[in-house]
C-alpha cells in the first residue's frame, strides 16, 4: 500500500521449537499481542523490515503532498482552499509521525531523506500520477485515502509499539480525508454536466492506480507470511483490494457514475464484487521510476531539499553562536 | 550529515488539569524552535496547552512503557472532523 | 451618515481581507516544498490562519454590498478592484524572501488588529479579536526567524539582508495613510496609522539590529490601496480565479 514493495529479510517463517530463547520470547510477545518496544530485544531482520516499510510508507506521505499541493492555489472557493491546505498539511503531519517511528529503530530521517532523493527508496506508486482537474483531488481523496485508510486502520495493531501508536494518531486525524474528498465528488456529480464528465474522468483515471495500491497479487507476494507472523501486517494485499471494491463501487453508483472496468459485477456466490485483471505491468513500470511524473515527484523533493540547505544550517549557525555567548556570560 | 536539527521529545499538557504526556518528537535547532513546532505539529496551534520539549539524548530510560498518544485537533478546523462531511446513507460508511 | 460609514468600514474589510488573502495565496504554494518537514506544517498553520481570516473579512464586505458572499467577492474581481498592498503580492522568492515578507507584514498586521479590537464597529473588533492571537503568534514565529537567519550563517545572513532590501520598499504602503485611512482613523474605526508608524518602525528596527541587518535606503512603493499593483496580480489571480472563470457559476 503505502509501502507497496517492502522485502522482508527474514528466510521463512520458523516455528516457535526452531528459535533460540531471545527470538522465542520475541515471537511469543507477538503472539500474545503484547507491543515491541525501541529497547527491546528483536531480530534485526524484523528491525531491517521495520525500518523499510516505516520510511517507505513516511515517504509517500511526503511525496504525497506534492499531487494535490499542486491545486491549492487554484481551489476554487476559500472554503476548498482551506479544506486541502489542512490536509496536505496533515500529510506532512503523518509523515513527520512516520520518521519519528522509525527513528527509534536506529536511523536518521537526514538517512531516510537521502535515500528517497537518491531514489533508492520507494514510495507509493499512486503518487506518480498526474493531478489534472479539480476532480482528482474530489477522486484522490475517495479512492487514494479510502485505500490508504484500509490499510492503517489495521497497521494501529502493529506489533512495533511506535509504529502503532503513529498509526492511531494518523487514523484519527485522517478520517475526514476520505469524506472531503468524496464531498468534492458529489459537489461535481450534483453540478453541470461538465462537472459530472470531469468527475467520471477522475474516476476512469484514478481506478486502477487506486486497487494497484495493496500492491501485487499474494501469489506474487514473497513477504507477506513473514511479515503477518512478526504482526506488521495483518491482511493480504487481495483481502484488502477486496474490501476496497465492496465499499467502492456502490458509492460509485451513489454518485451515478461508471466503474471503469466491464467485469466489475456482483458475485452473489462469494458475497463480493468480482472486477477485472489489473495492468500490473504498469504498476511495475511505475515502480521502476516510468511513471507519468516519477521525475517530477522527485525533482520537486530533491529542489525543496537542496534549496533549504542553507536555511536548514543557517539556523544551527545560529544556535551554536548562542550556545558559546551563553557558556561565555557563565 | 553532522548538521542534522537535533531530536526533541515533545510533552504537552492539556486543558483538563491533567500532568503533560509524551506525545510524539521532531527535529529543531534550538529549544525556542522546538517549542514552536511543537505547538504547530502536536497541537495545530491549540491555544491554552502547555508544552515541554526536551532533547531525546538527555532523556534517560529505563524499560520502555506503554504510551498512547492521544490529542484533540485544533477546535477551530472543524473540517478536520469527519461529521464536517454529510455522507448520504446510502454511500455506507467512510 | 450610515450609508458612508458602510462605505468606509467595506473599504477596510476589502483591504485587510485581501492582504490576508493574497498573502495566504502566497504562502500556500510552500506546501510540499518548505526547507524542512517542520516548517511545511508551520507555515500551512498561517496560511489557513490567513485564508481564515479572509473568509471573515471579505463575508463582512459582501455584507455591505462588494458581492454576494465571501467567495464572489475573492474570485470574481479584477486586479484594479483589488486592495491589498504591494507587499503581499511580491514573489515567493528563497525561503528568505517568503520569511521577510511574512516578517515585514506580521509588524504591520498585529498592531493593526490590536487597534481594530478598538472600533467602534462591532463587527471589526470581532474579526480582529479572533484575527489578533494568530497574528500574534505569526509576529512572535517570523521575528525568530529574521533574528536567527540575519544571525546565523554567512550564507543566511547574505540572503536575508537581500530580501530585507527587495521587500523593504514595499513595507512603507501599510503604515502610509490615505485618505480613506485618514477617515477611518477620524471616524474611531480603525487605529492611526501615524501613531501604528512609529511603532512600526521601532519593532522591525530592534529586530533588524538583533539580526544584524540593515534597513536599506530608498522611495516607499505603493499602489495597492487603490487597486494599482505590481505585474505579479494579474497572474496571482489568473492562477487563483481559474476555476470559477472556467466553469461561470458553478457550485463546487
């Protein structure tokens, strides 16, 4: 999801009769639900694990802004404008919580800044599409948070305590991301015609970027049972799209507009909503940097980074100026 | 990177009379800053919370303790409630 | 003589209304860009601040007739009909730029709306009795900034007395009475703005002397006041009225 491609360093799961004391009492704290803290002992690959998912997921809540940033000043009431400013800002807020997290596992979040503008670190693929009309921060804020949700409303049972505690804060303040987000859709779907033409656009565009978010299909997924025994994940990434297509589509036809995908049809056997193939080897391309705006993402982080350098030192300059007058008057 | 803004623990107290708690940390140069971003990050700028910074490295621990972070948004931004929202009940819930 | 008191207290709303607009519209545009992951939550806090405060202002202009409501009277005007000083309309800039200018407003925008408290229109001392304490807090952020960055490394020292000298010209417009200052002034509903000047001028030049810079010489630059601005409107506004020019009534 959010951290759509994390490898788990772990070699397979092992039973409880396999491990040496230390992990087996590890494993048996998960296991009792009890939380893992900074100080306490842990397999460095649950660490390694950790530390990837937490930055990749902080990542994409930076990057994240950038999308619906860029609409902001073009809001079209104050209203509106004041609406996406809080919410970007949270998004800045949750990935401020995230680095915080994963800071206490041992690494700098000047280390984690590095590696997503080295581009060596990933964040959410849905992040490198383009924000062309109004209605895709209305669709960004239904379907991207609306999965986004899905996928965090379990995380604040994670095993790592500073993890889930992150992730309570950033569920209890994301809650009306999805509703804004979806109020813009009805906004459009009640307004002209060409408000509902642009609004089904949003849609057919943001759909399958949208499901493509709980990452590849489990068969192809290597780390989930790692991952699930050591309670950093609690559902399958297909469990979660599911979930996604049953409460999406008939808020789609609440609003009268088309899911952009013909096998989309209720599955009365299964007691779901059965849809069509997803283009994964888009999602790859994406992943590998092919994306519509991978490079624009990205140069716009690295710029804001480069051009704060100065600010960033001049600050510190400052303080440590202060510091020695201070030592000198004592 | 030597000239990393230094880690603070960020404590703050309520309007309910209650001790201050740990509610999360951030990066700052100096404590004045600290105190500043703290109240912009935490507290979206609630007026009437007291807060404390510290630096994470002078904070001796002992066995790390359960804390939930917990705090209320700004009053003011009632967009950030989800009941700002009229969701039909039809669309299910969000 | 209600219908020009109206007139004059519309006037006032429409001018601080659109300074905290278009400075608000300025400052939005960091989101996702500041220089540090804190500073993007800081400064997206004076923008709603800012954005705020202009659905207060411009809703009371409205009210006395500048359009329908708060909205209309953002989107639907044209640069000449716009009253906010030169100063809030200048670029982003470096981040320098963004603090001075903030730095530069904030000196004006607190005494300001502590004089407003005063009027003797009630519904001015409301707006500016909420308006007051965010501003507060804006004045208290950007002097800690000017004083630390003027204070700071050679580099920053360098690029904030480079702002100061940019933006200072344009500083002068909020303290410089008009006639229709002079009015409000005469009429108990908005402060001085002579007595405002010297208070002015004593804040920015403590901080400046703290922050080791200095105050450039040169002509003050005005025009906002009177709706005549810099080339820098015409595109705030394209950027910002876009939509609702697009799309002529639409609700959104």
């Amino acid at each position: 999801m959010y951290a759509q491609e994390v490898k788990s360093t772990g070699q397979g799961v092992k039973s409880l009769d396999e491990m040496e004391p230390d992990e087996r009492a590890f494993q048996e704290k998960i296991n009792a639900d009890v939380k893992i803290e900074p100080k306490d002992w842990m397999p460095e690959g649950y660490r390694k694990t950790l530390i990837r998912q937490i930055s990749q997921h902080a990542h994409s809540e930076i990057v994240g802004q950038l999308p619906e940033g860029n609409w902001i000043t073009r809001a079209p009431t104050l209203e509106r404008k004041a609406i996406l400013l809080a919410k970007v800002q949270d998004e800045a807020g949750h990935g401020l919580y995230l680095y915080c997290a994963a800071e206490t596992l041992g690494v700098s979040r000047d280390q984690m800044t590095e590696q997503l503008l080295s581009g060596k670190a990933k964040y959410s693929s849905i992040f490198n599409y383009p924000t062309l009309t109004w209605a895709d921060i209305g669709a960004i804020g239904w379907l991207v948070d609306g999965a986004a949700i899905m996928n965090q409303v379990p995380l604040q049972r994670c095993s790592y305590g500073p993890y889930s505690r992150a992730m309570i804060r950033v569920c209890k303040e994301e809650s009306f991301h999805q509703r804004q987000g979806y109020d813009i859709m009805m906004k459009l779907c009640e307004g002209a015609p060409e408000q509902k033409d642009m609004a089904q656009d949003a849609l057919n565009r943001w759909w399958q970027p949208s499901l493509m978010m709980f990452g590849p299909p489990d068969g192809d997924s290597v780390h989930s049972a790692q991952s699930m025994a050591w309670g950093i994940k609690q559902n399958t990434n297909d469990e979660l799209r599911q979930k996604f297509v049953d409460e999406t589509v008939p808020q789609a036809e609440y609003l009268g507009l088309t899911v952009p995908d013909p096998d989309v049809k209720w599955n009365e056997a299964r007691g779901h909503y059965d849809f069509g193939e997803l283009d994964w080897d888009e999602f790859y391309e994406v992943l590998k940097g092919n994306g519509p705006c991978n490079k624009e993402r990205l140069g716009a982080r690295q710029k804001a980074w480069t051009d704060g350098a100065w600010f960033r030192e001049g600050l510190m300059a400052h303080a440590k100026k202060r510091d020695a007058r201070k030592m000198a008057a004592e | 990177m030597s000239n990393e803004w230094p880690l603070w623990e960020v404590f703050i107290r309520g309007q309910h009379g209650l001790s201050h708690r740990h509610v999360g940390s951030l990066h700052a140069p100096d404590q004045e800053i600290a105190i500043k971003n703290a109240r912009d990050v935490y507290t979206r700028r609630n007026e009437g919370v007291s807060i404390w910074v510290v630096q994470s490295k002078d904070i001796a621990a002992s066995s790390p303790g359960d804390k939930e972070p917990l705090y209320e948004p700004s009053n003011s931004k009632v967009y950030r409630h989800p009941t700002f929202f009229d969701i039909p009940d039809e669309v299910g819930k969000m | 003589m209600a219908g020009d008191t109206d007139k004059l207290v519309c006037e006032l709303a429409l001018r601080m209304g659109d300074n905290a607009l278009i400075l608000g519209q300025r400052v939005s545009a960091w989101c996702g860009h500041a220089p540090v992951l804190e500073e993007d939550i800081a400064l997206a806090n004076v923008a709603l601040d800012l954005i705020g405060q202009t659905k207060l202002w411009l809703g009371l202009a409205a009210e006395l007739g500048a359009g329908d409501n708060a909205d209309d009277v953002a989107f639907l005007r044209d640069a000449r009909g716009f009253r906010n000083s030169l100063l809030v309309e200048q670029p982003n800039g470096d981040y320098g730029h963004t603090l001075m200018r903030q730095f530069l407003f904030d000196a004006w925008h607190y005494p300001m709306l502590q004089g407003l408290k005063e009027s003797a229109d009630i519904r001015i001392a409301e707006i500016a009795e909420k308006s007051a304490k965010e501003a507060a807090y804006h004045l208290e952020r950007s002097s800690d900034f000017v004083v630390r960055l003027g204070d700071g490394s050679d580099e920053s020292h360098d690029r904030m007395q480079a702002a100061l000298n940019a933006l200072y010209p344009f500083a002068g417009e909020l303290t410089a009475p008009d006639e229709t200052d002079e009015a409000l002034a005469a009429a108990g509903l908005a402060p001085d703005l002579n007595v405002l000047r010297q208070q002015y001028d004593d804040y920015v030049s403590r901080i400046f002397a703290e922050a080791t810079l200095t105050v450039p010489e040169g002509a003050v630059r005005k025009g906002g006041k009177a709706g005549l601005h810099t080339e820098e409107m015409g595109y705030i506004l394209a950027d910002m009225q876009w939509l609702q020019r697009a799309y002529p009534g639409a609700t959104w």
